[in-house]
C-alpha cells in the first residue's frame, strides 16, 4: 500500500506561511523581549499571537469548531516542524506544551461544562494549563506507582501527595492532577483517577521552581495538602486516570519530535555554515573528511527522524495501534537531537560552548529530552518487549524444550514454570494478573487447556 507523504497546495501554503511567522515576527520579537522579565514576555507572545491569528495560523491540532486548523497529524508535523524553528514558535501558533496535550484530553475526556470552562480560554490563548503527574518518590516513567492519593468525603475528593517538575505550574491557571483514588484495582493501571484542580487552590502550595541545568523555566516542585476538589472536576471515569494520561502522551511524545526536529534542522544549518566559513589547515572546514562524515551522519540521522514521525502520524491519522511507532521514534529523535547539536558544537569549536552562539543553550535544553514523557531505557524496553513477543501475563516465548521460571510483573502476583515440548507460541497467550483471578473457574479452565503453563505457587 502507497504511502504519500507529499503536501497538497494547501498544505505547502500554510508551511509556507508559517515559516514567514517565524523570520519576520517571531524571531524579531525575541531578540527585542527580555525573558527575564515576565511583563516583556508577555508583551511579546500577544504581539506573536496577535499576528499569527491574523495569518490564519493558529490552533493547528484543534478541530475548527474549536477555532482551531483542524489539521491531522502528518500535516501537523509540518507546522511544527518550522514553528519549533523558534524557541517561542509553538508560542505564538498556541500549540506549545504543556496546553497542547492538555487540549487534546479535555477536548476527548472532558464534559461540556468542563469544555465551556477550561478548554474554550486555553484555545483562545488567554489561559494556561499544567499536568501534575510526576512525584520525586516514585519513577516518573512507572505511574502506576504513584503515591499522591485522594479519597472521598460527600461530594467532594481530599488529596495529599507531592508533585515534581510540572512544567508551566507557575503561571498555570488550572492543573490536571493525577492521583490514586483505588486501593485494590483489578489491574495496577486502575488504580488512579485525574481531576482538574483551579490554581491558585488552598491545599496547592508551590514549594519552588527547580533551577535545571539550563536554568529555571517553570518545572516547580508542588505539595498538595487536603486539597478539595468538587466531584464534578474529576476528568474522565474514576480509575481512568492512567488510560488517560496514556491518550494524552501518545500523540504529545509525537508533537515533541516534530519541535525536536526543527531544532536538529538548526543545529545542521549551523553547522554547515560554519563549515563553509571556517578556514583551517589549508582548506575549508567543508573540505575535510572528518566534517563531512559529520554533517553526513546528522543528515541521515535528520532524515530518518522525519520519515518515523511522519509514519508515526500516519498511523495515527489512520486510528492504527501506533504505540511502537511512537516509542521507537521518541528514542530515535530525542538521541539524535543530542548527537547532532553536539556534532555542531564541535564543528564550531569554543564558539558553539560559548553563549555567543544559540548552540550552547539548545544542547543544555535538548539533554531533557532522553527522559522526558518516558525515559528512552522505556522506550526500549517496550519495543524489545512487542518485538520478542513477552507474554502479557509475564513470560517470554523461548525455544521448545527447556524450563523457565519467571514473575508475572512488577506485582509479582503469579510465579509461572513454563515448559514447550511442542511448537512454540508464535503469539502469546494471556491471563490476568489479578492474584484473585487463580481461584477462578476461568483460571481453572486455562490451565487445564494450557498444560505446558504449570502453576506454581502465588508468590508474596
């Protein structure tokens, strides 16, 4: 089946246009804006904002009812592509993160009161949103771990935990906070529930903005102490909240790479011309292998970065299974964002170290992105997991003929003995991984029909 990635007239004039955003207003306005100081900045994203929605470029992921483009998501890649070309790019287009993953759920999860009140100012531009996932205690990239709880009283929910690096929590004017509301979920990802949480509430207190390698830019570190909560600002069903948040980082890890790509794009650009300015050695930097092999290597890596994320949309837009598409390409551009400014920095020398050069300030922002939204050692771990063929009760298929042992999860619920006298399993057979579930005649008749699968013992 052709696959075309080729753009329409339409599409090529709104690239077009978007890239004309950038090189006459918004890279302008940043050099005049002091980013410091907050009334500047201010004044700075109205001025973009003021004269992209006059260009007719504004909201691309939303639908048009919305006020948005109503752009898919391979032609979204396109816009964010050249908008990310800018620090402040996304900014003025009104589809930087957080608010654009935030969008996207309470645009799928949210009730129509909820729409009225939260998602219509965020598309307008005059709000802003955070997404309080992430806890210091626990790993950020396993949420079903989460500790942050709430529990009922009449008509309202009680929550206490402690919330780190939530980005735009500062100048949030609502928070989606995720916390645990169930303590003995069927399935561990059951267990917790989003709520959306007006700022500034008693119970949120801001304990401080977390100075970062590249300084500090609004990640702030929130205790939550008896905060109270209406029901009726509970996002999506009680215990969805991981499915949730699930639908929201999909596409959101997506969208990063777009913005990703654009900066690698820069970095090449720079690196090129330098190579065609610098003179070393009898020739121009250009000339040598050395440079060359560099400004090959990123190149290739640049384009197979375009060619996974526009696959990855593809089969988004199409409502394919995209989960692997996406892990993969998240792990593949983040990497490649850190190997090509690095090659850029070394082509310039100690001018791309120095801050006399953007190169500098992008390799400090870009080191996030090996973590972010799922550390990359995940990414992998899920792809090795649906390439091997791991069993989604907890074991892997092996060659016939030997004995394994292995738990079933991070629960360690079931303890399973496996033995393959026969074939071997093309595709995994599944169980539940409820400890509840081995008194079940369900679980009887599945061992009784599956009898190289030996039941053990349930371990503690």
């Amino acid at each position: 089946m052709a696959i075309d990635f080729s753009l329409t007239p339409e599409l090529e004039d709104i690239r077009s246009r978007v890239r004309s955003l950038i090189d006459e207003v918004v890279r302008p306005i940043e050099r005049d804006m002091d980013r410091h100081d907050s009334t500047s900045l201010v004044e700075g994203i109205v001025a973009m904002r003021t004269e992209a929605r006059k260009r007719g470029i504004w909201l691309p992921h939303m639908p048009p009812e919305w006020g948005g483009m109503g752009l898919g998501h391979v032609e979204l890649a396109m816009v964010q592509a050249e908008a990310a070309r800018a620090s402040f790019g996304p900014f003025a287009i009104n589809a930087q993160a957080p608010d654009e993953g935030n969008m996207h759920t309470l645009l799928h999860w949210g009730t129509d009161a909820q729409k009225e009140k939260y998602l219509k100012p965020l598309c307008e531009g005059v709000s802003a949103s955070c997404f309080a996932m992430t806890e210091p205690e626990v790993a950020g990239s396993d949420p079903t771990l989460i500790r942050t709880h709430a529990y009922q009283d009449g008509d309202e929910w009680v929550i206490n935990g402690h919330k780190w690096f939530i980005s735009g929590a500062n100048r949030a004017q609502f928070a989606i906070l995720i916390c645990r509301t169930e303590e003995n979920p069927d399935l561990p990802q059951a267990a917790n529930t989003a709520f959306i949480v007006d700022l500034p509430s008693e119970g949120w207190n801001e304990v401080r903005e977390i100075e970062t390698m590249h300084g500090g830019h609004g990640h702030s570190e929130i205790l939550i102490e008896d905060l109270r909560v209406h029901d009726d600002q509970m996002l999506g069903g009680r215990g969805q909240g991981h499915l949730l948040g699930q639908y929201r980082l999909g596409p959101a890890r997506l969208a990063h790479c777009m913005r990703w790509i654009a900066q690698a794009e820069t970095a090449l650009d720079l690196m090129v011309a330098r190579s065609l300015d610098r003179y070393s050695h009898g020739s121009l930097l250009a000339e040598k292998q050395g440079i060359q092999w560099m400004i090959a290597d990123s190149a290739i890596e640049l384009y197979q970065c375009k060619l996974m994320v526009l696959h990855a949309a593809y089969k988004i837009d199409r409502k394919e299974d995209f989960k692997s598409e996406v892990s993969m390409t998240k792990h593949f551009v983040a990497n490649s964002l850190c190997r090509i400014i690095d090659r850029a920095i070394q082509v310039h020398g100690a001018l791309g170290y120095s801050k006399d050069s953007p190169l500098a300030d992008m390799y400090m922002n870009a080191r996030w992105a090996r973590f972010a939204d799922g550390a990359y050692e995940i990414h992998m771990m899920r792809t090795a997991e649906r390439t091997i063929d791991i069993v989604p009760g907890g074991f892997v298929v092996h060659p016939p003929g030997e004995l394994h042992e292995y738990i079933n999860g991070p629960q360690r619920s079931l303890l399973f003995r496996v033995r393959y006298g026969g074939p071997t399993y093309s595709r995994a057979v599944s169980w539940k991984t409820n400890p509840k579930w081995t008194q079940s005649p369900e679980a009887a008749e599945f061992f009784k029909t599956h009898p190289e699968i030996l039941k053990s013992e349930v371990a503690a």
